[in-house]
C-alpha cells in the first residue's frame, strides 16, 4: 500500500482549464483571399511586382546598386587573384586559361541568368550540372541582374504572364461551375427540397 493516499477523481466534475466547445463557425474563402491563384514571390521583391508598390521602384534602384558594386568588387578580387599568379610567376599559359575560364563562364552564366528571366528551363537536369559553371561566372550573373533590374524586377516579366494567364483560367473554371450550388454563395448548407 502507498502511504500518499490518492484522491478519486470525479468524471463528471467540470475541468477549469478546458473551454467549451461552440459550434463550428464557417469561415468564408474571401477571409483568407480571393482562393485563387497566388503570384510567385521573387527574390528582394516579395510579390510587390504585381502592383509596383510596397518600395517597388526602392527596391529596384537597390538591385541595381547591389548588383552593380558587387560586379565590381566580384572584377577588383579577380584582378588581384590574377595579379597573384604573376607574382608567382607560374607562366603564361596559365594566366590565359584562367582568364578563358572565366570569361566562357561569366558568358554562360550570363546567358543562362538572363533567359531564366523570361522563360522556365526547358531541362532543369541541365540547369543543375551547369550549376558550377554559373558559379565560376558569377559575374555574368550580377550582370544579367544589374541589366534586367533596369527596366524591371528580375523575372517579373515571366510570372506576370504565367500569373495573369492562371487568373483567367481560374476565372473561366469558376463561372463554369455557377450551376454547381457549392459554387454559389446563397446555397451554402442547403439541400434542395424533394417533391
């Protein structure tokens, strides 16, 4: 036997910290947006691109800053890198090779970066093995940023279309289903009567 007695606990007895549950309240599709399609955020600018407001024309200006002083601290650091292999006199072969590297890379980097603005990669398998080629050519990148963010935000142009083009066929899937009672706002919760 225990020498702490335990008390018995009544079943029926009402518990403090437990609130009474209501009934279901209905929550309507307006309360958590229009149920539509949602526009995909873009990097440094979020979804301020569908209406140009909340900092939209700051934020570009700020990209373009970035992205421009990166290229050229990103070129300062190359330069002293390749002054470093002359220093240590390694020949000039390598110095070329180095400097063809990074230039086939920035120029494919460059290219990649600044398609991926207007349409999706057809092969996302080679997208993923040129990975380090845009990495090597990082520059070329910041440059496609700095050029694109001139005149928009990077890739606003491509979700624009694909945003505006779901919005209508949402729209077209939504008026073909107003003969469907759960489609119309007056039915909800009815069943129609039985002669």
């Amino acid at each position: 036997m225990s020498e702490h007695p335990v008390a018995p606990v009544d079943p029926v007895a009402p518990v403090d910290h437990v609130k009474p549950v209501g009934p279901a309240q209905s929550v309507r599709p307006e309360q958590h947006g229009h149920g539509g399609p949602e526009p995909e955020a873009i990097r440094f600018f979020g979804t301020t691109w569908v209406g140009h407001d909340g900092g939209y024309a700051l934020r570009r200006v700020v990209v373009a800053v970035g992205s421009l002083v990166t290229t050229v601290a990103a070129c300062l650091v190359l330069r002293f890198a390749y002054q470093g292999l002359e220093i240590a006199d390694v020949g000039a072969f390598v110095g070329v090779l180095v400097i063809a590297v990074f230039s086939v890379s920035g120029a494919i980097a460059f290219r990649r970066t600044w398609d991926g603005f207007q349409r999706r990669p057809a092969d996302p398998a080679r997208e993923e093995a040129l990975r380090s080629v845009k990495t090597i050519g990082f520059i070329g990148s910041l440059v496609a940023y700095f050029l694109r963010s001139l005149v928009e935000a990077p890739g606003e142009g491509l979700r624009r279309v694909e945003y505006e083009t779901a919005l209508v066929q949402y729209e077209r899937r939504r008026s073909a289903r107003t003969g469907n009672p759960a489609g119309r706002g007056g039915g909800k919760g009815r069943k129609p009567k039985r002669a």
